[in-house]
C-alpha cells in the first residue's frame, strides 16, 4: 500500500495546533506505524511543523530507513535519559504533547526529570486521542486491505461451519479456523478466536477451552484475520441439530437488533445514540438485562479502536469510518447469541463490508 504519510503528518500537526501544542512524542505502537510505516516494535517519534524524527535502537534502524523514509532517524542507545535531551533540545519548541494513556507513570517521571535536571523550557502536555481520532477515518487503501481481510475471514467462517461436528472441542474448532486464515493469507491474526458451545457461550470473551461441543446448544464464534496490519471482525452463532425455542428467540432478537442498526444508523450519529437503537430492539424482546456490552468499535491496525458504539459514547459517526456492528444476548447457564458484522460509512450510510451467511 502506498502510504500518505505526509498526508497524516500534515493533519496531526493541524490538529495539535488547534490545542496550542508545538510538537508530539508518539509511543503508541499503532500511533508509531500510522504516522510512519514503521513496523517495528521499538521507537519513539517526534512531530512538529517543521520536524519529523524517528528514535529508535540499532535492531530496527535498517528497516526504519527503507519503512519511514519521510523520517529523519535517530540512532538510539542505552536508557532515554541520554538521547532524548538532545532529541528536543533542537526542536525550539516549549510545549511537547505526549500520550498521557500510553505512557507509563514511571516514564514520564524520567522525561520529567530528565527536563528539569537540564533546566529545560519544554513543557510536556499531556495529549491523547489525537492521532486515534485522525485513524477513526479510513482513506480508500485502507479499506481495501480491511475488505480482504474481512474476505479470509468470511472464507473460515464458511469453512467452520461445515466442520463443526458435535464431540469437537472449542480448541480444535479454533485450530481449524486459524489454520485455515493463514493459508489464505492472513497475518499473524488481531486477537484470540473466540469459539464459546452452550454455557460457555454466556462468556462475552470465552476463551476457547477443552469442552466438547453438544447438540442443540449455542456455539458462538468471533473471529478476525489480518492483511498488512489491518483487521477485520466478524461473529456467528451456531447450532448443531435442533435449536431449542430460547435458541430461535434470542437469535431472532439478535438479529432483529443487528439489521435495525446496519439500516437505520447514519452520518452524525453518536454511538451512544447507535448503541440505545439497537438496545432498544433487544429490550422489547424482554432481553434488555443480556445485553452487557456495547453495540461495536472501531477496527483498523487496532482490533478495537476508535470510534466506540456503547451507552453514552459522544463519537460521532462520520464517513469513512469502519467499525463493528454486535449486539448479543447472554444468559447465564443456557449460553448466548452474537452477530457481528464490519461496516463502513459511505455518503451517510452503512454499507456491509463482512459477507459470511447468516
Ligand atoms: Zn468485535
């Protein structure tokens, strides 16, 4: 993909100006590789009008130099003490923004100190959701690899579905829909396969176990494969044999819910307001207490991002925002239902990206 770093970069500094911030030190993995390239796992960057600096140690700057050629390189070694003093001390700026809910505590008492000692002017700011809300907004390229990535994913779901034996356990459910995402090119996958049969199924985030899958009980399976770092999301529910009546209910009620808000949520939108539509479905069902957690999110180099679909969420849902559409229904000892669908937001509208049957 051909990244429009200069595009992002331009953008941030844009952004951090309206807060009256000179300059950023970026730490957040994601954060580091979208405004960058780099895909390495170690490194800091500095941002400010007029420079682009990325920090890192000796492992990484032979890949830094082909990955982030709009960066000028810092070699980096030993602790940040001895480095970043000098790294700032250039940039002839008083106020550095750094990701307050990225950093540690400890760490920022380094820089603190580190400042102080050397009597520094720089004041650090702390500054968060900047570059997550920059990343809320997919350009073209980006969700062409989300839609491959959402297509290997739609594939295993298919695939499962006609492997799913009753005797087979969660574990080897997930094997098998992991094995088969790599072969079709996935990365390494975003997050853990969530394949949760019959009371296990209540667990929002089961983790895949021992336990033999049954007849007629709820199997759900959460799923997400990865094309050059970027994510997809997708979740079925499952029953082998006859469904029992609460199965047909709760399912209907899910995906009552799932279509009401892919039709009805438009451009401008909280997600708090996207969330209480699709909550509202549920809770005429007489499931309004099963529904625990929130309706979706974004997704992106991030298996959760911005922006947050969930009680009183204030993000506003734009165009060319991806995110997750999941409403669920878990009850305690019977199991659960969720449907999970990736969307993006096209000229005000949700249109469908993940295409797995129903
Ligand atoms: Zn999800």
């Amino acid at each position: 993909m051909k990244l429009k770093i200069k595009d992002r970069i331009q953008r941030l500094v844009e952004g951090l100006g309206e807060k009256d911030i000179e300059g950023i030190l970026i730490s957040q993995p994601e954060n580091r590789r979208y405004l960058s390239g780099f895909e390495g796992s170690a490194g800091f960057l500095v941002i400010t009008a007029k420079d682009s600096i990325l920090a890192t140690d000796s492992r990484y700057t032979i890949q830094a130099q082909s990955q982030a050629p709009d960066y000028k390189l810092l070699a980096t070694s030993g602790e940040m003490g001895q480095w970043f003093p000098e790294l700032v001390s250039g940039l002839g700026i008083k106020r550095l923004g750094f990701e307050s809910e990225h950093i540690a505590f400890a760490q920022h008492r380094r820089l603190y100190d580190i400042l102080n000692k050397g009597n520094s002017q720089l004041r650090l700011i702390p500054v968060d959701g900047v570059v997550e809300s920059l990343r809320a907004l997919k350009e073209p390229e980006e969700i062409e690899l989300m839609t491959r990535a959402a297509g290997i994913a739609d594939a295993a779901m298919g695939h499962i579905r006609q492997k799913l034996r009753v005797g087979m356990t969660e574990l080897e459910a997930a094997w098998e829909i992991e094995k088969f995402m790599r072969e079709e090119g996935s990365q390494a996958i975003p997050f853990e396969i969530i394949v949760g049969s019959g009371s296990n199924a209540a667990l929002p985030h089961a983790s895949p176990s021992e336990r033999a899958i049954g007849e007629s009980e709820p199997i759900v399976v959460d799923i997400g494969a990865r094309v050059e770092g970027y994510g997809s999301d997708l979740s079925r529910t499952f029953c082998l044999g006859a469904p029992d009546e609460t199965f047909k209910k709760v399912y209907d009620t899910v995906l009552g819910a799932q279509k009401a808000a892919i039709a009805i949520i438009k451009e401008g939108m909280s997600g708090g307001d996207a969330d209480q539509l699709a909550r509202t479905v549920i809770e005429e069902g007489g499931y309004g207490q099963a529904f625990g957690h929130g309706l979706g999110h974004g997704v992106g180099l991030a298996p959760h991002e911005s922006p947050r679909l969930g009680p009183n969420s204030p993000d506003k849902l734009a165009d060319s925002m991806v995110f997750t559409i999941e409403p669920g229904i878990y009850l305690e000892g019977w199991g659960g239902v969720r449907i999970e669908d990736m969307v993006v937001m096209e000229r005000g509208k949700l249109r469908q990206i993940s295409q797995a049957e129903n």
